[in-house]
C-alpha cells in the first residue's frame, strides 16, 4: 500500500555559502514538513570526509539555527541533514528519494510572498499538484494562478480546459475559487513566458513530468527558472519516488 502523503519539501541551503532562507519563504512553508539540506559543493580533488572534518562544526551551527527559525514559525515537523558532495544536483534527487520528499525548494530571495504562480505544462499529476499547493496555501492569504502555453491558436480551447481542471483540482482541496486565478499565452517560448509572468508574482511552482529531478528538471527548465528569475522555484515531484541507481560521497 502506498504511503499517505504528507508533502513534505526539501530545502537545499549552501549553509557554508552564505545562504539563508527569508524569513517570508519560512512563514509560507511551516504548514507543511520541511527537510533542510545543509549542504557545501566541493572540488573533486577534495574528499568528502576531509571537507567533513574541517567545516563539519560550523555548517552544523548554521543549519541547527535554521530549523531553530522553523521551529519558531510554527513548523512542526522539521528535519535537517548535512552532507558534503562533489554534485549537489546529484544530492538533492538522493536526499528527496530518501527523505520521501514531494518537492524540493530552490531559493532565491522572496521579500515578499503573496502570489504563487504554478506553470502547467500538461495534466501530468495535476491533481497531485493540486494536494500539495491545498496543503501549502492553508491557513495563509497566499492567491494562486495556473499558468499554460499553448503553440497555436488551433489549442487554446485545450488549454483552457486544462487551466479550468486545474482549477477544479485546486478547489476540492478546500481553497476558496476567489484565490484561484488563470492565465493562457498562445505561440510564445514556454520557459521565457513563464519567467514573464513569474515577474509579477513571489513563488514559482513547476511540476515534474519526468522520473528524474537530477536529469529532466534541474538539468532543464526549473534550473533555468530559478537562475534566471528572482522567485523562489518549488519543484513538485511526480508520485513515482524512483529510486536512484548511484551515491554520491
């Protein structure tokens, strides 16, 4: 029997690098369970338990302070893990699969958060991204727009309904249709459309259509997104929680 979903995310933090998490992105996620990934990407020629020995004390202190500031938001199921790695991408599949994470967080500064934007690029896991943002936007005043791209005028009705089922989704999870919102760009590049409308809104949601975060989303789009946009980017994992056929250090 499958497990029950709790929706819990991963949040990579390069506690070493100066990296913090703002204090609007903690308030937004303490409804759900959070994993803090403390984490330092270093050279090849460096090995992973000399790295370990010489900063392992002060990457611990920082990250124990940030669940402290998890805590004291009101999340009440917050975890941490400390790893040194030649291929944080790499880590980061490892960590959600074995973490059993739904989605993982990449940072980015969030001064304020408001307005989610959730880019939809097909009724892959629709409503398992509807469960999760249900469980995300409760008890907060955060609005949701479902955005899509369609390539012609000849799918824009096919478009529509996939934002209206989208809605649907959303809705049944118990978030009022007032706080609901869609958009639809006909014949325009997905990923600079997207970083478009992410401009006008605080937290972008991009869903995995593929069984791989390592090699079909950070690799690809949402990588793209979070480096290029000055929103938050959550990764929503697909159901299938695959299992990696490598470790790293």
């Amino acid at each position: 029997m499958a497990r029950p979903r709790d929706h819990r995310v991963l949040v990579p933090i390069d506690v070493l690098g100066g990296e913090s998490v703002p204090q609007t992105v903690v308030d937004a996620f303490a409804s759900v369970p959070v994993v803090l990934l403390g984490y330092r990407e270093i050279p090849d020629q460096t090995g992973t338990d000399q790295a370990r020995e010489q900063y392992e004390d002060r990457a611990r202190a920082e990250l124990d302070e940030l669940v402290t500031v998890f805590e004291d938001a009101g999340c009440l199921d917050v975890t941490s893990r400390l790893v040194f790695t030649h291929d944080r991408l790499k880590t980061f599949e490892r960590v959600a699969v074995e973490a059993e994470c739904d989605a993982v967080l990449l940072l980015n500064p969030a001064p304020v958060l408001e307005s989610v934007l959730v880019a939809v690029r097909g009724d892959v896991n629709l409503e398992y991204i509807a469960r999760f943002l249900g469980a995300l936007v409760d008890g907060t005043d955060l609005t949701v727009t479902y955005f899509h791209v369609v390539s012609d005028e000849a799918d824009r009705d096919r478009g529509t309904d996939l934002l209206d089922d989208a809605v649907d989704a959303l809705a049944d999870t118990g978030v009022d249709r007032g706080r609901i919102d869609t958009s639809l760009v006909v014949d325009g590049s997905p990923t600079g459309e997207i970083l478009d409308a992410a401009a006008d809104h605080d937290l972008l949601v991009v869903g995995e259509s593929r069984p791989s975060i390592r090699r079909f989303i950070f690799r690809d789009r949402a990588e793209t997104l979070a480096r290029d946009t000055v929103d938050p980017v959550l990764v929503i994992r697909g159901e299938y929680l695959e299992q990696d056929d490598g470790a790293d250090g």
